[in-house]
C-alpha cells in the first residue's frame, strides 16, 4: 500500500521514527513534513538522530494563529494528496498538522489512520483536545496507546477500526535508551537536579501563571535544568522574568540528551503529554504543571501529581517526590507497537 504519513512537529518525529522503518518493510511511504517546527533544535536533530528518512514534502507553512496555521496546511496536504494519491494517510498526535492531515484526507476519501487516538483530557480548551476529537470522529483506523484510549472512543461512539496497539513512544524509547546514555553530551549536575519543560498555551501565554511556575522552581532544593521551548524563552523576554540562580535555562535539548536527562532526574516538572509517560516507564516521579491529563494511569499508579501553575502546590509535590512510589506496569505497552500498526494497515480495506 502507499501511505502518505504527516508530520510536524516534534513529539510527531518521535512517533513516526520506529513506524517508519516498520511500514516501509511491507509499504511505499510518502513522508510529508508540515513545517510546523522549523529550528534546528525542534525538527532537523531528531531526523539526524532517529535515522527518519527525509521528508518526500516538506511544506514550510510555519507559525501562525491557529486557523492560519491549520487552513495553510489544510490547502498544501490536498496538493500532495491530489498527487500522490495515497491508499491511507497516517497522522499521530494532537497538533495542527495531526488535524490538517485528518481534514484533507476525509474530504478527499481517503482512509484516514490515527496513532495515539482516543486520548482525552476532557479539557475543550486546549487546542490538543479540539484536534484529537475532531482526528478520532476523522479516522478510519484507531491506533489507542491504552485501554483508556479504546474506552474514550467507546463512550463517543467509536469502535470501529478501533486497535489497542500500546504506545510508539515505548517502542521509540526502549530502542533507544541505552544509546542515549552512550550519545548524550548534555552537562547535568553530579548532585541530583530537577528537569523542567513548559510549553503549553495555557501556562506560557498567561504571565501570573509563568511567573508562578519560575517562581516555585526558585524555591527548590536542588539545581533545576530547563529546557526551553522557543516560544516560553519569547514570553520571558515579553513578560520581564528572569530564572533563578539556580534554573538553568538551556536550548530545547535534542531526544538523546533528553532521555538522559530525564533517567538521572530526581524529578520532572512538565506540562507535556510525552514527558509523563516517559517518566512513568523511567520510574520518574513527575510533577504536572496543569489541572488535567490525558495520561491518567500514570496517576493512578502513584508516579504522577496534578499541581496546575500553583506555587506551593509545584513545590510542595517537589519536596515530596521520591523513587517510593507502588506500581508500575506495562501500562502504555510492550514496545512492538509500530509494527502491530503495519500489520493492521496490512490487513486494512476500505
Ligand atoms: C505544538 C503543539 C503541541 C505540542 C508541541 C510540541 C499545536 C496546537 N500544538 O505546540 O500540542 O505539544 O507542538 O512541541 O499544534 N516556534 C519557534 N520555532 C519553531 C516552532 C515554533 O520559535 O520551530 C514558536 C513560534 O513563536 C510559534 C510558537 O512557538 O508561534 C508556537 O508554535 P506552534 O506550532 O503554534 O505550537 P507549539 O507551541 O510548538
């Protein structure tokens, strides 16, 4: 079959570097690149680390508003689509280019496959809740990470071409962790350290919730290294804050560094969907810089904490994060998911 697979963004390159390779062992691929990400540190390094194949399309839409953003890729993925004539697109997670993707494809009839469906923080105000929706009631094959995901899309409706196929970033993650800790050049303290990323619209773009999140991370007992999406680094200069003495504010770090990292962390502070579960399978206790999450079993498994932009709430889970948490289970899968997913487009007919 020939499967036109989208991507954009930088938890999408993770994704899509073991599927890949799976899919391209029994398939042609046509690999389209939005252009979503476009720095160095946000796109090129995680195709020269993961070994990804060069996009066939690299689109360059760029950043803008969301329905700039979107409508633009919207118009260029049908281009592709009219020429390539695909027998499935693919599109993963929950950006914009996940939902252009989806978009273009069903107004073209084209079967549209999801990796990582089913996913819900119930939270319509994110953008990443409004695409998942809209990409799942889209899709025609539904790859679910986790028996939530399967039952998420039960409780909308959805069951058919449904698949419980554990989650890519385990596969990604597990191919290369070791090599990580043998590649990473990122200078971490010897003594321990806290990690931090923060990226998400509703903590960067509403300055008394930065300002809350940097100034909890100054009462820290321990250095904290964060890395810095362009766009926090931007509302820092915007809104006047200045890190800590002890927040290192370095460049976004590419995917080897970062698993590294996150393994010698004594604990994270995110407000991203990946960082949680990579913690989780790296028994990391994790500390969530929001109100809701997607990745609820890594909350009821005691390895996570809910503590929203709150100052004393971030410090305090802090403080209290420890290696002495109870289970830990295979919850987001075995690691053989990509290739379940080529076997199930294998098997697909419209
Ligand atoms: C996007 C996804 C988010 C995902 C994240 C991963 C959407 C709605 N959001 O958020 O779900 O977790 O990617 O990192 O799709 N910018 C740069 N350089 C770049 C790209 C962006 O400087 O290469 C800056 C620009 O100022 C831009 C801003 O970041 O306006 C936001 O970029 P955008 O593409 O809107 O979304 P992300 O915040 O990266």
């Amino acid at each position: 079959m020939k499967v036109l697979s989208i991507v954009g963004a930088r938890p999408q390159f993770v994704k899509c570097a073991p599927v890949s390779r799976e899919l391209r062992r029994v398939h042609e691929e046509v690999l389209v690149h939005t252009g979503q990400h476009y720095d160095y540190l946000l796109s090129e390094v995680f195709f020269r680390d993961l070994g990804i194949p060069a996009p066939d399309y690299h689109l360059e839409i760029g950043s803008g508003s969301h329905g700039v953003q979107t409508g633009r890729m919207l118009g260029a993925i049908e281009e592709v689509i009219g020429k390539e004539e695909p027998d499935i697109v693919l599109v993963y997670g929950d950006t914009n280019s996940t939902l252009a993707g989806a978009l273009a494809a069903a107004k073209m009839h084209v079967p549209v496959a999801h990796v990582e469906a089913g996913l819900r923080s119930f939270d319509r105000r994110m953008p990443e809740e409004v695409n998942r929706v809209l990409t799942d009631h889209a899709s025609d094959l539904l790859f679910c990470p986790t028996e939530t995901a399967v039952a998420n899309l039960a409780a909308e409706g959805i069951t058919r071409g449904v698949h419980l196929t554990g989650d890519v970033m385990v596969d990604a993650l597990q191919e290369n962790l070791a090599l990580a800790k043998e590649r990473a050049t990122v200078d971490l303290p010897a003594t321990g350290y806290f990690l931090a990323t923060v990226h998400r619209a509703s903590n960067t773009d509403d300055p008394v919730a930065l300002r809350a999140i940097m100034a909890a991370f100054a009462l820290l007992e321990a250095p904290v290294i964060f890395p810095a999406h362009p766009r926090t680094r931007k509302k820092f200069a915007e809104y006047g804050i200045a890190p800590a003495a002890n927040v290192s504010v370095v460049e976004p770090l590419p995917y080897f560094d970062m698993l590294a990292a996150l393994a010698g962390a004594r604990a994270v502070l995110t407000d991203s969907g990946g960082v949680q579960k990579e913690a989780y399978i790296l028994k990391v206790p994790c500390v969530t810089l929001r109100e809701n999450t997607e990745w609820v079993e890594t909350i009821e498994d005691g390895w996570n904490v809910l503590v929203g932009a709150d100052a004393d709430r971030i410090v305090l889970a802090a403080g209290k994060a420890n290696g002495a948490h109870r289970r830990h289970d295979a919850r987001f899968g075995d690691g053989h998911a990509a290739a379940r997913m080529a076997a199930i487009i294998s098997a697909f007919e419209p």
